[in-house]
C-alpha cells in the first residue's frame, strides 16, 4: 500500500468546505484540521504509486480555495 502526507494551505474561513471536500476523495483516508503553518493534513492510501500522485495532482490541488500543499510520501517497509 502506498500512502501520502499532504499538508494543505487553505484561503482564511475556507477550511471546512476543503475539508468536506477532501473527505469525498477516493483515495483519501483520513483529513484533520490543524493549528501551525498548514491548515489541513490529509492521508492517502492507494495500491497504486501514480494513483496516490493523480489524487494529489488533480483531485486535492484542484479544490477551490487550496492555495498549495506539500507532500510527504511514504517509505514502503518503514510503517
């Protein structure tokens, strides 16, 4: 299984609606709010390495109101 990390920015006051959005996403298992430099950490799970790359790509940066994202993939063994 592969998984990601992506912490997302968000425009002031969005937050909630990113989140209900994030929470429809396939791959998505996981989304919580956060307090700090982002606003949102999001965990995808897939099989599929280009399947976790197209989430992020054009499921998670396409959502209005994301202003950018950094991702952290995972290390298969290291779990």
């Amino acid at each position: 299984m592969e998984t990601a990390f992506v912490l997302v920015n968000c425009d002031l006051g969005s937050e909630e609606s990113v989140i209900d959005e994030l929470k429809h996403i396939e791959s998505v298992s996981e989304v919580h709010g956060t307090f700090g430099a982002y606003d949102i950490i999001v965990k995808i799970e897939n099989s599929d390495r280009d399947k976790v790359r197209e989430t992020i790509t054009w499921n998670i940066r396409k959502i209005p109101h994301v202003r950018s994202t950094l991702t952290l993939m995972g290390i298969p063994g290291q779990c």
